[in-house]
C-alpha cells in the first residue's frame, strides 16, 4: 500500500505518515485506518462501494449521507477506469489504493489511482463529475501525486457531532 499522506497537499496540513516498503504507517494518530487495494475493473467497484457503506454505518451516517459517499467512490473509481485504455489493460496491472481515515467527527477517503487520472476533471466534459463530487461531499482535492499515482482526497463530516453544516457548492 501506498504511503498516501506523502503527497505535497497533504503533508501540509499536518498528516504525518512514512513510506516504508510498501507499509504505510501513521507515525501519531488516534484514528482507525482501513486500506484496500483493488484490481482497476469495474467488477471490484462493489467491493469499494460495499466497504465504504459499512463505514458509513459505523460512523452513524443516515441512508443518504451513506448513499452520497457510495455515489463519490464510484465517482472515482469509474474516473480511474475510463483513464486506462484498453491495450493498458491487456498489457500493464493497474490497481486503486483507497485508504479509509476513520476519526470520530469524519471519514477520510482518500484513493490514489492511474498516474493523471484526474486530469480529466479540468476539462469541460470533466466539470460535470467535478461538480458531482463537491456537491455530495465536503472536502475534495485532486492532483497530488505519490509514488507514481495520482491522489484524490475526500473528507465527510458528522453533522451530527455539531460540525457546521456546510452550503452545497453551486453548479
């Protein structure tokens, strides 16, 4: 597994993780971690979607806020798919590194994938999944790269722990 919190982005505000062949280890944290690491194929998005609800569950989030974080993981995934062509496919394993931060205000997804992967959502055709993912979820940023692979980061808080609610993000 990656040692996602190496990313420039991230780093910055204050996660300390270290890469150690293949081991990511969180050097002071008092939070759950869950890792996966799935074949890039579409059979595996119910895995990653499966997963992310029992979170979502253990967290006390409601049917929709469980639903909304289902819809942005597949948003990513799908992304992440529709980046590798075909005779990569064929001829090269990709796989998706999705690390689940779970702290007891939030959930923490962040999911490293294809190298540019994300690329795609500064474009126009792009926008629209752009603005999906700020619609439905609190924090998203993309772009940081690690290890060769490109990072999507997502964070959903707990309204019900007193977090202020935020105002959805126009589209």
């Amino acid at each position: 597994m990656l040692g996602i919190c190496q990313g420039e982005a991230l780093a910055a505000r204050g996660h300390k993780c270290e890469y150690d062949e293949g081991k990511m280890e969180n050097l002071n944290h008092n939070f759950d971690v869950i890792e996966l690491r799935l074949p890039l194929k579409a059979d595996y998005l119910a895995v990653l979607r499966a997963t992310v609800g029992v979170i979502g569950g253990v967290l006390s989030f409601n049917y929709g806020e469980i639903m909304q974080l289902r819809v942005v993981v597949s948003e990513v995934f799908n992304l992440a798919i529709k980046h590798v062509t075909p005779a990569e496919r064929i001829s090269e394993v990709h796989e998706l590194d999705v690390r689940f931060s779970i702290q007891h205000d939030k959930i923490e997804i962040v999911i490293a994938g294809p190298k540019d992967y994300t690329n795609y959502l500064n474009t126009q055709e792009g926008g629209e999944s752009l603005a999906l993912l700020r619609s439905l979820i609190d924090e998203v940023e993309f772009g940081a790269e690690v290890v060769g692979k490109t990072v999507v980061r997502m964070v959903k808080y707990r309204p019900s722990l007193g977090e202020p609610q935020r105002q959805p993000h126009s589209v």
